[in-house]
C-alpha cells in the first residue's frame, strides 16, 4: 500500500501523456511526482473520488474546499496554483480528448486499476456545503439579492480581518509612496472622486457602495451629498453605523436597494465599483442604461471594473466552474472593449480608460497576507471551508491578474449635454488635478520631472 503515490502519479501521467508537474503524497503516507515540485496531500479516498466524479477545477476545488485534498507542510500555495494554471494551458493538455478508445484501452485500464486498488471508485461525495446553487431566472432581482449575500453575507468581522481598516473589496491604488494597503485604498478612493471632478454640494450615487468607503471620503474630502446603495443586507448595516460614527449622516445615505430600483435620480455623478461584475452579458445594456437615466447632462460615470481576455474565434465563454459555485455566483466578466460598446450603445461618451492589473495583483495578495494572519480568527467566524474557498480565491486570482489572465480597468464615460458639452477640461492632467491644487503641481500619483529634464528633446519645437 505504501507504493499508492507512485502508482497514481505513473497512471496520471501515462493517460495524460505528459508528466503533471506536481508531487503528490497519499494517504498512506507515500509520496511521487517530480524531485523539487510542489506537493499536494490526498488525505484520504474521498479526495480521488471527488476528482474522479469531477475532473478538472470543480473536483480540485470541491477536494480542497472540503479538507480533503491540502498543500503540504513547507509548500507555498501561489506555487500550486502557478504549476497548475500552466499545465491545464499547455497546448497538448488544453487539446486532450478522451474516447472510448482510450477509456477501455490499456491506459485507461491502467488507470482504472489505480483507482481501484487505492478504492477511489465510489457513490459520488456531496459536495462541500459552502458550494452555491442559485434558483430562479438568472439575474432576476431575487436570484441577484441571493448571489450576492451568499458572497457578502458572510461577516463583517469576518471582512474586516481580509480587508482592513479600509474596508474597501476591490483594487488599490499603489502609487509609488504607498507603504500599506490603507494608503493604497485611500489614494483609489481619491483618484475615484477626481476622475468624477467631484465638488462640494454635488450629489453623487455609489452603485453597489460596499461598507461605504467611496461615499463617506467623497463627504469628507470633497463636500458632496452622496447615496449609496446596495442589496448586501449585512454591507448595508455596517456602512449604516460608519455614517452615523463619522457624524455625516445629514449627507451620505445608505440604501438596502437594486441599482434598477432607484427613483431619485438625477445625479452630478455615478461611481461603480466593483458591482459590474455581478451584472451578467444578458443585463448589461439595463445596467448601462438604468446609470446613464440616473445622471445629469454633463455628468460622469466611473465605472470600475475586472475583465477577461477576449474569446479566441470560436471559443465560448464559460465562467470559471469554482468562482461560479463558490464565490460569485452567477457572476461574469466580459472584455473591456464589450464594456465600452454596452456604455456608449447607452448613450454614454467613452473618455478614459485606465487598466489597473498590476494594482490589482498586489491587492490580493495583501489579503491574502491578512487571512493567513488572522487565520485561526477567519475560522473561528466563518468555518474552515469557507476561509479556505477566500483563500483560494484571492491566490488564485493574485496569479491571474499577475499573468495577464484577467485584467481591471477604471472606465471614465459621461453624459454629454444636448449640444454635446463633455463639460471635461482639455487635458487628463487638468480633470485629474485635485480641487485647490495650484497648476504648476504635479498630479497625485505621477513622478516630478527632473531638475531640466522635459519630455521636448534638445530644443523646443518653432509654431
């Protein structure tokens, strides 16, 4: 019994016809793979049998989520995941077919017979009770309220461990002085407000408004009555009880409310952060119309949002099986270009777009710094399958923003007047600058030219 690793990974890598390029130790306590590779625990039948019931991400994610598949002792998860993501990507894998040929043939006799000595065949395991299955129409108020508080209603003591002081869920800003995570959100919270040119007695609405970080600095700092809505029952009591302790409750509403349901418009300004994601392809151009109704002529919309490689010819898109289950269900990411048809087909005007993908790499991977600090706290509140799902989320997705797999751009659209006013001034560095910032100061954000340095060459240039 104590050649099972060896007699799994031998069988694995002969159906597969390439080495998978992780160590694998059994339950038995024997370990095989590839010297110096990462290495996984199986702990016991149960893992091979939600593999086998389930290949491919739902079965691994299933196995980890429920304990039974691990990372061992001294090996580092984001290794894992990277080992991972580049196999299933290699071209002989990505095209790896199987038929009956192979099933019945001597390698998936080979396989079987693995199987079968280490007593992975069996009734399928149920899946882990953290996994989500959404009912109704997809993307009806009622099936929405419920994806998002299977991902949001989780604990906001348990969010504020992951997230911080900040309590911001979505990229940081890290400008080249940013020494922590909160300088990182607030300096994103700011270059928010200046990109809408936010100005005192304006009126701004957050979509999908979190803990209400956006709108309590927009108050602050730039003396806007603001509302902020989301169906997040739980977000909306804390961001409640954090207005009413920074004694602005007189200018920054909080609403338990659908986007679509909104009456009061119009608006100076719309910021969405983080929310679009939720919406879904089939609602977008609802989504796109409903803020471009809600905002005045001449208003601004920032529209912040996490985007997927665009489909190769032929290929449909399908949503990652464990994010879908596990974290965002019924969530979808869409190109950034698709974004910007579905908000000018709106009537929108398209006038920036910033991608922040770096930024976003370097946010998770702070939270994930934070669960792993505060892991057996994140347990304590949410359960053990629950923090290991955030876990693996938030690695996961560190290396997929790192790698160019997924992106995040902050859109800046506005609602150009009746004569076609943009009500933009002529250059970014201008609309970017900070209210009360004297011209000749650079922007926040972008390195001070050197003593005599310019970006004309040699000699200005003769009008």
């Amino acid at each position: 019994m104590a050649e099972l690793a060896r007699r799994l990974v031998g069988a694995l890598d002969g159906l597969l016809g390439v080495p998978v390029p992780l160590r694998i130790q059994a339950w038995d306590g024997s370990v095989a793979g590839p010297p110096g590779a990462p290495t996984l625990v199986l702990r016991n039948r149960r893992a091979l049998r939600r593999l086998l019931w389930q290949p491919g991400e739902l079965g691994l994610a299933r196995a980890y989520v429920s304990g039974d598949l691990d990372v061992a002792p001294g090996t580092d998860l984001y290794d894992v995941l990277r080992a991972v993501a580049h196999f299933v990507e290699r071209p002989e894998i990505r095209g790896l077919r199987f038929g009956a040929a192979d099933v019945l043939g001597v390698r998936g006799r080979r396989v079987a017979g693995a199987l079968l000595r280490a007593g992975a065949l069996g009734p399928q395991p149920v899946p882990p009770p953290e996994e989500a299955r959404p009912d109704g129409r997809l993307h009806s108020r009622s099936r929405d309220r419920a994806a998002i508080s299977h991902h949001y209603d989780v604990g906001n003591d348990f969010y504020a461990l992951v997230l911080g002081p900040s309590m911001v869920y979505s990229c940081a800003y890290w400008e080249p002085a940013a020494r922590s995570l909160e300088a990182a959100q607030e300096a994103k919270l700011d270059l928010i407000c200046r990109k809408l040119g936010l100005r005192p007695g304006m009126r701004l609405l957050d979509v999908g408004c979190g803990w209400g970080s956006l709108v309590l600095h927009a108050a602050r700092h730039y003396g806007v009555t603001a509302v902020g809505v989301s169906i997040s029952a739980e977000q909306v009591a804390l961001a409640r009880k954090r207005v009413e302790e920074a004694g602005l409750a007189d200018r920054v509403e909080i609403r338990l409310q659908d986007y679509r349901e909104v009456p009061d418009g119009p608006f100076d300004a719309i910021s969405s952060v983080g929310m679009a994601e939720h919406v879904g392809s089939a609602q977008y151009r609802v989504y796109a119309e409903s803020l471009y109704r809600l905002l005045k002529p001449g208003g601004r919309l920032l529209n912040h949002q996490i985007a997927r490689r665009p489909d190769l010819p032929g290929e449909e898109y399908r949503p990652s099986p464990f994010i879908d289950r596990y974290v965002f269900p019924d969530g979808e990411l869409s190109p950034v270009g698709s974004t910007v048809s579905r908000l000018e087909e709106a009537g929108f005007e398209v006038r920036d777009v910033e991608a922040l993908r770096e930024h976003y790499g370097l946010t998770l991977r702070e939270w994930v710094a934070n669960l792993e600090a505060h892991w057996t706290e994140a347990v304590r509140l949410v359960g053990r399958g629950r923090a290991r799902v955030w876990r693996l989320y938030m690695a996961a997705s560190a290396l997929a923003f790192e790698e160019n797999r997924i992106g995040v751009n902050q859109v800046l659209a506005v609602r150009s007047t009746a004569d076609g006013a943009a009500g933009l001034a002529a250059t970014r560095e201008e609309w970017l600058r900070a209210p009360g910032t004297a011209p000749d100061q650079p922007v926040p954000g972008t390195p001070a030219a050197a003593p005599g340095e310019s970006d004309l060459g040699d000699r200005r240039s003769v009008r």
